[in-house]
C-alpha cells in the first residue's frame, strides 16, 4: 500500500478489472478520483463518518464539476473529428494530459485533507466507496463491488 494518494492512485488502477470498473462507474455519474480516495482512506484503515464524506465531497465536487469534466468532456468531443484530423488529435492528447493533471491536483487537495485523519481505526472500505459514490446518478453496483474487491486483494 502506498503512503500518498497518487502513488495508491496508479497502484489501483492498474489492479486487474479497476480500470473497467472506473470506468464504468465514471459514466454512472461517479467521481473515480473520489472513488479511488475511499480505497486510499479504506486500506489505511481510516475511520469513515458523515462529516468526512461531507467534507471530501464539498472538496471534490467545485473542482471535478469546473475542472475535470470541461476537459474530459472536451476531450471525448474531440475523439471523431480528432482521427481525421492530425493538429486536432495533437490538441486532443494535450487535453487529455490536462485532464490527467486536473485529477492528480484534485487527488492532492484530497489527501491534504484527510491526510491528519488517524489510521487504523476502522476497517471501513466499503463505507468509503458507498459513501463518495452516493451521488452517482445509475450507479452500477457490480462496478463499485468489482472496485472493492480489488481493493481488499492489493
């Protein structure tokens, strides 16, 4: 297990079926970068409770929905027209080199936040992911245990 957000981030992601799951989740409505917190906050042994998850969405929410979305949301606009275009896909792949840089910040600012909150408290990892995945619109249950699963195994 890493010590830092970031480092947990990329460890995660590349677990078998995270990414997927990610995605997935990302198109129910869910924040990843939020996501993969709880496993950070989960697999340090972070208690989780109401005033947390408050804090950490009201953290996370500005940024994803003024930052990371425009650009995400730019980015896949630009997927057609980009493998047609050759100046447009180099503008493309910048976009999303921001967007990467947009959620490593918003991944930052997230563990500044709960980077003074004792470990190994609670085993809390599904609390965490249930509690910063309650906002997603159609959340896919089997996503987010998929997530979890993987989690549990790193």
């Amino acid at each position: 297990m890493s010590s830092d957000l970031w480092s947990s981030t990329l460890t995660t992601y590349a677990l078998p079926g995270v990414e997927g799951a990610c995605l997935e989740l990302q198109a129910a409505g869910a924040n990843v970068c939020l996501l993969l917190c709880a496993v950070w906050l989960g697999q340090r042994g972070v208690m989780c409770n109401a005033q947390r998850l408050k804090q950490l969405h009201q953290l996370a929410g500005p940024w994803h929905d003024d930052v990371v979305q425009p650009l995400r949301q730019l980015r896949t606009q630009w997927r057609a027209p980009a493998l047609q275009d050759v100046e447009l896909n180099i503008l493309r792949e910048q976009v999303k080199a921001l967007e990467l840089e947009a959620e490593r910040q918003l991944l930052l600012r997230l563990e500044t936040t709960a980077r003074d909150w004792s470990e190994n408290e609670a085993k809390d990892l599904p609390a965490w992911l249930e509690g910063l995945a309650a906002q997603a619109a159609n959340l896919n249950r089997d996503a987010l245990n998929n997530l979890r699963v993987a989690a549990t195994v790193a």
